[in-house]
C-alpha cells in the first residue's frame, strides 16, 4: 500500500506494525522539513501513546513549537510533524486540530485508548479515502493505497457514477466505490478497537465547519482602505508561513488576479527572485503565457515558460485514470497536470492562487445566475413551467435555424450560433423553484444522470440539499458559499492535489488559510463585486504592487479544446470508448442517449463535450482497469 503512493512521497518509506490491535501504519515521504530522519513516519510521541502519518503542513508550527516549549515540551528535530504530536499530548486531539494552521490529513492510532483518529484540514486540500472491505478497515490518501490491499473487493457505487455525470467530479462523502468514503474537510473520525463493529462506521465529527463560520460571519465594520490593509495583512503572513521550506520552492503564474497576487506577495518578502512557472498554447484563445510573462517581467521573478502541442497535451489523456485514481473530468486537469511538470523540474513546493474566485466572486456564472433569476424569479413557478415547457418544443437545430438571422444583431456570436443550446439550458433553469435549485441546473453538466446510469439514484449533495445550505442574505453569496463547500475541495482541489502529486510536487494555497477564508467572508459583498468587477478587495492588494494595465482583461480559464480535439485527433479513441455494443456489454451507461449525444457532437449541430468528456474519463477508468477487484 506505501508503495504505492511512492509518487507522494519518493524521499522515505516506512511501515510500523502494532500486531496486537492487528493495525498497520505506513508513509511515503515527501521531505519538505527537516530532511533528516528525525522526519521520518510512522512517528511516535515522545511519551510513546501516539504513532502518527501524516501528509501535508501545518505552517503555524513555530509557533506551536515555542508554546508547548514553555509547557515543558522538548523536541528531537525540526519538523511539524513532531509538534504537531506534542500538541495532541498536550491538548488532546480536537483542541489541537483547531490550533494548526494548514493542509493536512492524517491517521493517528492511540496505543493507551487503542483507537484509531483520521483528521482532515478544513478547506479539503489534502485527500484521506476510508472504508470497510472484506471485514478490513481501510484508509489512506489515494484510492490507488486502498486497492493494493490483498483483501480489496471494490464495487462500482453507480449513485456516485450518476454524482460524476452531474458535476464532473464526485462530492465527499461519495467515492466511485460503494462502501469507501471521502473524509468531509474539517472532520475527524475515531475508529476505536473494542467497538469495532466491520461494515458500520462512527460519523465523522467537526471541528470547523464552513456553513457555521459563514453564518456567523460579523460584518467587517471598517472602510474600505482598513479592509484592505487587514486583508493584505493576513494574506501576507499567510504566504510567509507557506514559504517556509528546506528544499527549493517556487509559484504558478497565470497573469490573472489571484495568482499574480500571491506572486507579488511573495517576491516582496524573498530576497532574490522567486522562481514562477506558466504554461502557454498556441491557440490564443487558450493562452495567458504573454501576459505571466509581462506580470513576472514587472515583479521581476525568475520566470519559466513552456509552450505545450496539442500533442503534448493529448500525450497526458491516457495517464489520467491512474493520476486521478476514480474518474474525474475537469479538462483543465491536463494543463495542471503539465504545469506541475514543469515546476517540478526546479522546485518541489509551489503556491499556487486557487480560491480567490469561490472567496471573492470571481467566477462570470455568478453575475449570470443572479442575472437570470432577477429577470425569471418574479414569474409564478407555473408561467415559468410554461416557458420552460414552450422553450423545449423546438429542437436546438430548429431554434438555430428560426433564430439565425439575429445573427447580425448579436454582438456575441457564440450566442447566436448556438442560440438553441442556450435556450434549452434557459429552459432547465426556468424549471427550478428557488435560485439556489437556478444555480445547480446551471452547472450542471448531464441534467437528469438517472436516465443515464443504469440502475442509479442521484443521492443529495449540498447543491441539492436545502438543509445543507447556508442562511445568506444575497443569493450571489449562497452561490459562493455552495461553489466554497463542492466545487472548490472536490474539483479544484483535488484536480491541483493529484496533478501535482503525481510528479512528487507540493502545492500550497495562501488562499486557503482559515484565518483568510473566515476574513474574507466577513468582507461586506459591496468590497468584492463594484460596477461589474470582480475580485474588487483582491485587486486593492495586487495594484500595490502591478499595474492595472497589466490585469485588466477578460477572464479566459485555463482549459484546452476538447470539443475541437473530439471530432479531430481523439476521435478513434473516443468513438472505440463509446461503443455501443461496448456500452451494452458494460452495463453501467445507456448506450442510446451516449450515441445520440456523440453523433450530434461530431456533425457539429452542437457541442456536448463537457457531457462526453464525463463520460469518457469513466470508460478510460474503466478500461485502465481501476475497477476490477483482486
């Protein structure tokens, strides 16, 4: 099982062995502190009750480090690890949890109370996979450990296939097998021996939690310019913690807000250049390299650029089943993926600027949503059932062809070309009887995933649960918040966890710093969304240090074309994996709603590629084997 995570941690293995309790502990290391081995995991307490193996950093470990000292503590080494378990000497396990700060997810087994704690940060940066199979318990930091087990029995679960065709991406607590779970971010869990009951498992228990802080959230109070120097106060100690390394240490630069931001943050408080990487295309619809490249040239960072091939890019499709472990299908997964190849060839730790979209409104669905529902939302839930209905009678290629001519009209030509499509999706969302049901069918990519997965039911997620989500005033905040709790740790994080791991890098995310998170959400929404710009607090801090001229710009993502490369080079691929006959043979998809969908996407009547992209990560999953059990 240690071996293989070895991409995790290719520095140091170890296992220890309690024969006793009949548990095992191991860990592939990634040194990134004290590189000697007094590093080294499995690692005991100083008192010999806690053995511990932990993957991640707490960064506030000085800190910690200087408190438990003047508690009478003493230390071996230098590394987190070692405080953190003093720190669960000294205060026990769920005080300690709420004094780290940082990314983190462990297995700590008590030898005096033979019970077993699993903990995971609050953000969700860190993964941690738990289960039963064949009356075993089971965990670790990939699903990849867990199938190594000689006892391993892994069963498609197809209500979380059904999750996958919605989103993308499975939501925590689901993985792709039924009866193995995602430990919630925030949460710990405790299996304890003389209760263990196989096949039931104990709820996890929270020791953050996200809708409470939002909730709570005291508006901030000061003005505008104390706003912005409170946040650049944080966000500055929040990147000086991350900094902190004993190996070479580097950032992902796009160009854009956030990332910029980080970099400026960091090359004020480095001594000599930090090291910064970007990606670029020669399709420029698709490329921001030029403009990392002017932000790094102003900050005066030690800048590495790589052009990628479509070719290049298309050479990391069929290592996407093993990198991602269960199937996974955000396309900027690829460009991520050669992105943290490319860092990792200079540094093995790098910052990156996820989060500022989900904290700061930075993402155009949110203005679209709001947008549409303000336009809808006074309507009574029957006239919008009628439209929607009305809406439906015409295919997409008959609205195209009756609405062509407004063509020359338009100013979007996107819209006009593909008018019917984005009628129909106007449709779906005039079906929903509140905004926060608006935003799901917005986002979602296969609207009802029963019809499409043979035998599922879709269970409830917080994008589809009124009891999970947030009381918030506006809705643009409740997107926010739903977008903090699904999106950004079951798609953004784990897409950025699994690219970069995959090469041994790490990747840390200032953003993510509670102390960042819980201040951002105090932040009055009037501070980050001002006549039409986003991100508006986040831009405060950033043109301290760059120009406008050199941000200012419409927003592009970081993907590739998967529509274009679909009826193009990866045609035979995809048309071998969406095989009628094979779908049949298969048993888990309906082979004439995929052959429909692909045969209208390769005549160009429409482009279905995030709804096939979905499904062709689950075959290629699927035919990589990842699902057979042993």
């Amino acid at each position: 099982m240690a071996a293989a995570l070895r991409h995790r941690g290719p520095d140091d293995q170890g296992v220890w062995v309690d024969p006793d309790a009949g548990l095992a502990l191991s860990h592939s290391r990634l040194a990134i502190l004290d590189l000697s081995a007094e590093g080294h995991q499995p690692m005991f307490s100083a008192d010999g009750r806690f053995v511990i193996v932990f993957n991640g950093e707490i960064y506030n470990f000085h800190d910690l480090r200087s408190d438990l000292e003047k508690s009478g503590h003493s230390f071996r080494g230098h590394s987190d690890t070692e405080v953190m378990l003093a720190a669960i000497v000294q205060w026990g396990l769920e005080a300690a949890l709420k004094r780290f700060v940082g990314m983190f997810a462990f297995g700590l087994w008590d030898r005096q109370e033979r019970a077993l704690h699993l903990a995971r940060d609050r953000m969700g940066e860190k993964p941690l996979y738990y289960g039963w199979t064949d009356s075993v318990f089971l965990f670790g930091s990939e699903l990849k450990a867990l199938r190594a087990h000689p006892r391993w029995q892994g069963e498609i679960d197809r209500n979380a296939l059904a999750l996958l065709m919605r989103h993308n991406y499975i939501p925590a607590p689901h993985s792709i097998y039924r009866g193995i779970f995602k430990l919630p971010p925030g949460t710990f869990l405790t299996v304890a021996t003389a209760a263990v009951n196989p096949g039931a498992l104990p709820a996890p228990v929270a020791f953050w939690n996200m809708k409470a802080v939002v909730e709570a959230s005291v508006p901030f109070a000061g003005t505008e310019i104390e706003a912005a120097e409170r946040f650049e106060a944080l966000l500055r100690d929040a990147v000086a913690k991350q900094m902190v390394a004993d190996v070479p240490l580097g950032a992902f630069l796009s160009g854009g807000v956030d990332s910029s931001t980080i970099v400026a943050l960091m090359q004020a408080q480095s001594s000599r250049p930090v090291k910064t990487f970007t990606i670029g295309f020669r399709e420029a619809e698709f490329n921001e390299a030029n403009y990392a490249k002017a932000v790094a040239n102003h900050l005066g960072t030690d800048h590495t650029e790589l052009y990628v091939t479509p070719k290049e890019a298309m050479g990391v499709i069929p290592r996407l089943p093993e990198i991602y472990d269960e199937p996974f299908s955000d396309g900027s997964q690829i460009p991520t993926f050669l992105v943290s190849q490319l860092a990792r060839r200079h540094v093995t730790v790098s910052l990156s600027g996820d989060a500022g979209d989900e904290l700061f409104g930075g993402y155009p669905r949110y203005p679209l949503a709001q947008r549409i529902w303000s336009r809808v939302g006074w309507m009574p839930r029957t006239g919008r059932s009628a439209l929607s209905t009305l809406l439906r009678t015409l295919k997409p290629q008959t609205w195209d062809r009756a609405l062509g001519w407004t063509s020359k009209f338009a100013s979007d030509r996107v819209w006009s070309e593909r008018i019917g499509d984005r009628l129909h999706k106007l449709a779906d969302i005039l079906s929903a009887d509140t905004p926060d049901r608006t935003y799901r069918g917005l986002i979602s990519h296969w609207k009802e995933p029963e019809q499409l997965v043979i035998g599922a039911k879709e269970p409830l997620t917080a994008l589809s649960d009124p009891a999970q989500w947030a009381d918030l005033p506006s809705f643009f905040q409740r997107m926010m918040y739903l977008d903090t709790v699904t999106y950004l740790p079951d798609d953004i994080l784990v897409k950025v966890d699994r690219a970069s791991m995959a090469v041994s890098l790490e990747s840390r995310i200032p953003l993510l710093d509670h102390r960042v998170v819980e201040f951002a959400w105090r932040v009055p929404l009037a501070m980050k969304i001002r006549k039409g710009t986003d991100k508006w607090l986040l831009r405060q801090v950033l043109y301290k240090y760059v120009p406008r001229t050199l941000i200012e710009r419409p927003k592009k993502g970081f993907g590739v074309p998967i529509d274009q490369w679909l009826r193009g080079p990866l045609r035979d691929w995809a048309e071998n994996l969406l095989n009628s006959d094979r779908l049949r043979r298969e048993g888990f998809l309906n082979p004439r709603i995929v052959t429909l969908k692909w045969s209208e996407h390769l005549s160009g009547k429409r482009n279905w590629q995030y709804y096939l992209w979905d499904v062709l990560m689950f075959q290629a999953w699927l035919e990589a084997g990842k699902h057979c059990p042993k």
